[in-house]
C-alpha cells in the first residue's frame, strides 16, 4: 500500500503534457521478438546526452509542454520512473542476501575489445532497451561501445553487445549456439563488430529512436561524422570485425568541418565533441578543435549536412554541444567560458557567454555543460576557477548572466589537470532544488593533494534554488584505493531503482595502472553526511579506472539491472584485466548484491 500512494504521488508530479505522451506511448509499446518488423518502432535510447538534459519535477505548464516536444523529456521520465510500473511494484525490489553487505562488487561480465584501444576517457556507451514498458528483452536490448582504435580486418572501432542479462551465477538470457563455440554461458552476445571507415572513436556514440541507426565521431582529421545501419550477425567479435556495406548495412560519413557551407570550411578534427541529436527535428549539434559549431541536416530520416555553421570561439577545442528544446539554446564551453546560441531558420544567433574558469590548466573544462531548463540552471565542472585557485562546479542562469560556484579542493595540475562531470540524487528531481531539496554529488581534488580525487556533496537553497557554495559534505577520500593513488574521477552516475538511491564513481589514473582502479557505490537515499563515510560496495582491478557509466533497467530479475563502462588502460604485466587480456566492455549489477 506504501509503494502504491508513493507512486500516485509522483505521476501527481509530472507536467500534464508529458503524462499524456507517456501514456500514449506506452500503450503501443510492445516487445517484439528478434523476428518482428522493427519499423516505426521507439524504444528507450540512453546515452551520454541523457543525463545532460534534465527535466525534473515542477516544471511551470509553459515548460511542460515545451519539454514533451522533445524525447528526451519521455525518455528521462522512464528511466528515473520505470519502477512505478506494475511488473516491478508486484514483485518489489531486490533485497539483500545474508551476509553480502559491504563486499566487493562482482563483475556480471567483460568482454574484450581489443588490445589497441578501449571505450574512451569521459565517453559513455549507448544502451538501447526495445521496450518502453519495463520488459526487458534478451534479443532487442543492446548496448554500443565505441573503441579508439584505428579499424582493421583485426580490430573493431564500434561493437554492440545484446543477450545483456547474463552473469556468473544466474542469467535471465538464453544462450547459444554462440559463435566461436563455447560452453561459457555467462557472457553476452557479440550482436555486431565493425570496422567502420579509416579511423578510431574517441567519443561517444548516440542512438536513433528506434535503434536502428547509430551515430557517432570518426577520429580523422578533418573529423567525420559516421551513421551506421547496422545488421545483427555482422562480425563476430572485437578482432574479428566486418566492414558496413553488405547485406543491408551502410555507412554514410559527412565530413563536416570541410563543408563548402560558408564559413564552416577548416578541416579540424575533434578532441571533445560528442554530436547531440534533436530527434523532433533530426538534427545534429556538432562541435570541433576549430571553435566552430554545426548544424547537421538529415542524420537518421535523410541524408545528413551541414546546414549552417557559427564561430564560437576561433581554433578553441569545443565541448559536446547541448540543445534544449524549452528555451530553444545551444549551450557549448570552448574549455574555459559557456555560450549559448539560438539556431534560427538560415543561421544561429549568439545568445550569452560567461566566464566560469581561468587557464591554469590545459583545458579546465572537458565535458559538456548540463542544463536544466525547468529550474532554470546550468552546470559546468572545471579543474580552475578564473582565479587558478580551485577546482570547481559552476551553476549559471539560462540567459549566461550570473554564476554561483562551488569549491572540490585545489585547482587540479599536472597530470591529473581536468574534473569530469557529477551528478544529481533523486530528491533533485522529485522536489527541486527551488524546494531546497536535492544534492549534487561532484569528485574534485584532495585539500591537501591536488593530484588526488576526493568526493563533495552540493546542496541547494530554498526558495530560488541556488547552489550554495560551500559544500554539504567536503573531501571524501573513500572513493579512493589503499595508498591512495593519484589519479581522477569518472563522470558520475547516480539512479534511483524505486527503494534505494545509488551513485557510482570510478577512479583511477587514466594514463597508467598505479591509480586506484575501482568502481565505488553509494546508498545516497540521504546525503552522504560525513567525509569519513564509506561506500557500499567496490569493484576492483578496472584498470586505468573506468569510462562514464551507462544504466539500464530497474529489475528484481537476476542480472537485469546493470551499469555499463569500458576499462581505460591495459593491464600491468603479470596481470588479467576482467576479461582476460586487453581493454573491456564491463556489466555490474547496479546493487551489487545479486
């Protein structure tokens, strides 16, 4: 009866729009098996540009409506949601077993992508669940790695995995025959390899609604943009890929930064841009190492191009760009200011920039800024202040106009010198930061190393919601290894299954195998209080410390409920990586209990 009225209680919460375009989709949403037509169909695609757009409770209905035009919105609800469907509040969360608190966390899976390169620092993989209303599906349900190595006939440079839901000790997948055979049944399914034009990718790939189609960055120079349509069967694993072009696969790539557009023509490559799709309007925001930004036309219903272009800073290496669909901006960091820009018919229109860090380090901001345009915020993690003093998190209005930041510790240096992204607990998108609810969990530096990681909490005030710029909970080091290695942080994952709040940080030092190397996991249904708390549960020897995190379900099935990343450096001599040998695509259950 409890879960009941909760979950009452939040679809009370929702914006009537959205409501009504979740109802509508759910109730022709229906799993299909590997045979059925996969035509007009939507499914639930999460990659790195979910977590950058949020959409959180109490939004006015000028937002709501708004923000229902854009998938995402429907997407974010699902995964922050699916635990209010009526398959999960009738078998109840997964609860712990006797004497399994506290322990390690035991890796579900690793699969070797190859030894030349891995899943990129920073980059998350893209996971696709078929279905929208909470049934997994073994055939359907896929998760895509790109690899940052230079394609061959014996080395992928993008991979999908289906038959996701299997471990060591139970699965909710069938198996075989697999190819090449094996008695190994606790391992997923190579569902397709590649070896896709001429170069690797080091950022992340973005899924079309219906997964049929992935996009993603070629590393040449000039940087290509690449959609693949793919076909299951193709390949067989990470060294023994097959090239796109046969039996209904294709891939089309757009060299965008030679555009004959004018004023898009550079030939960049591109170190940090990730392209951000506009699914209502089949649009892509690309970004790249010449301070431009592109409009791209056509990328999964055309033939994609460059429509327009504008400098945002000249020969600066951009973030990914992020679109929102409620105040119509494209906000983008050249690594030390934000600006925003309103794409228009024929051209964009620079709308605001802020200066949120100074030049101490190479490139204090890495990684995309994350907006929330129902509360009227974005954020931006930096290894510098302008003043080179801190490291920092910065919340800025909508408009670029005022800023409030956060110290995490010591401005970062040396080899260690970027800060990648936090992330929100539940309680910001259920009651709102304007509610002074919610925390923003960040990894900065140790106060008294600034080559070290350590973890900080952001609370936030009542009634505007501005971040408060000392933190709740300062310098947690039990994110880090005995000894306490130098290295850094992971982007941060926080997902809330229904009962339990849980973030997950990875930690390591991304040029070498002397870091910590861990995964951590924390119960954050309340702040994390002090820096001497520890985490839940450790995952260890992820060597060179982990990619960003991907999550799936919410799932009291045995193994249906993951997290997903890639292994950042090989191991050490005399040393295994979780999948033998090589860089690894990794599942952890996300309790670490089951």
């Amino acid at each position: 009866m409890k879960q009941k009225t909760k979950s009452q209680a939040n679809l009370k919460e929702l914006p009537f729009a959205l409501v009504c375009l979740i109802v509508i989709l759910l109730s022709v949403a229906k799993p299909l098996s590997a045979q059925e037509s996969r035509e007009d169909h939507v499914g639930i695609p999460l990659d790195w540009s979910t977590r950058h757009i949020l959409f959180t409770n109490g939004a006015s209905p000028e937002v709501a409506a708004a923000a229902a035009r854009d998938p995402r919105s429907w997407i974010n609800w699902n995964l922050r949601s699916s635990y209010l469907f009526p398959k999960y509040r009738a078998r109840g969360p997964e609860r712990p077993r006797p004497n399994q608190r506290k322990k390690h966390i035991r890796v579900d899976w690793a699969m070797s992508l190859g030894p030349t390169g891995g899943m990129p620092i920073g980059e998350s993989p893209a996971k696709y669940s078929f279905t929208s209303n909470g049934t997994y599906s073994c055939a359907n349900d896929f998760v895509v790695y790109t690899i940052g190595a230079a394609p061959s006939a014996t080395q992928a440079n993008i991979v999908a995995f289906n038959n996701l839901y299997t471990g060591a000790t139970s699965s909710s997948c069938p198996f075989g025959p697999q190819t090449p055979p094996t008695t190994d049944f606790t391992q997923p399914t190579f569902m397709w390899s590649y070896q896709a034009g001429a170069a690797g990718s080091s950022l992340s790939p973005t899924l079309s609604l219906d997964g049929k189609k992935v996009s993603f960055m070629e590393n040449s120079t000039p940087v290509k943009f690449d959609v693949l349509t793919w076909v299951s069967g193709q390949g067989t694993d990470a060294t023994h890929p097959v090239a796109p072009g046969a039996g209904g696969s294709s891939l089309v790539q757009l060299d965008y930064t030679n555009s004959a557009v004018a004023g898009c023509k550079s030939s960049a490559a591109d170190s940090n841009a990730s392209a951000y799709i506009d699914y209502a309007n089949d649009v892509a925001y690309a970004a790249a190492d010449n301070g431009i930004l592109y409009r791209i036309t056509g990328v999964f219903k055309g033939a994609p191009a460059v429509q327009y272009c504008a400098t945002v800073k000249a020969g600066a290496h951009l973030t990914s760009p992020v679109y929102d669909q409620v105040s119509n901006q494209v906000f983008i960091s050249d690594g030390l200011s934000v600006y925003s820009f309103t794409p228009g018919a024929a051209s964009f229109t620079a709308s605001g920039s802020i200066v949120v860090a100074g030049n101490g380090a190479t490139t204090p901001i890495i990684l995309s800024p994350i907006v929330d345009s129902t509360n009227g915020f974005v954020y931006v993690f930096s290894a510098t202040n302008p003043a080179n003093t801190n490291t920092i998190v910065s919340q800025m209005n909508l408009a670029l106009t005022s800023q409030v930041t956060a110290a995490l510790g010591p401005a970062a240096v040396g080899a260690q010198e970027f800060i990648l992204d936090g992330d929100f607990d539940n309680a910001y998108f259920t009651a709102g930061p304007k509610s002074g609810a919610g925390t923003l969990y960040g990894c900065g530096t140790q106060a008294t190393d600034s080559t070290k990681p350590s973890l900080y909490a952001l609370s936030f005030k009542a009634p505007n919601g501005l971040m408060n710029a000392a933190p709740a909970m300062s310098d947690n080091r039990n994110i880090n290894g005995a000894g306490n290695p130098v290295g850094t942080c992971s982007p941060l994952l926080d997902f809330f299954d229904g009962t339990t709040d849980r973030l997950f940080v990875g930690t390591g030092n991304f040029g070498a195998t002397t870091g910590a190397n861990l995964v951590t996991e924390w119960n954050v249904n309340t702040r994390i209080p002090l820096n001497t708390t520890a985490p839940n549960n450790t995952a260890i020897n992820e060597w060179g410390g982990t990619s960003a995190f991907t999550v799936d379900n919410v799932s009291a099935t045995p193994q249906a409920a993951s997290i997903y990343f890639g292994t950042l450096h090989l191991p050490p001599a005399g040393n295994t990586t979780p999948c033998g040998g090589g860089f690894c695509a990794v599942k952890l259950t996300q309790s670490g209990l089951q």
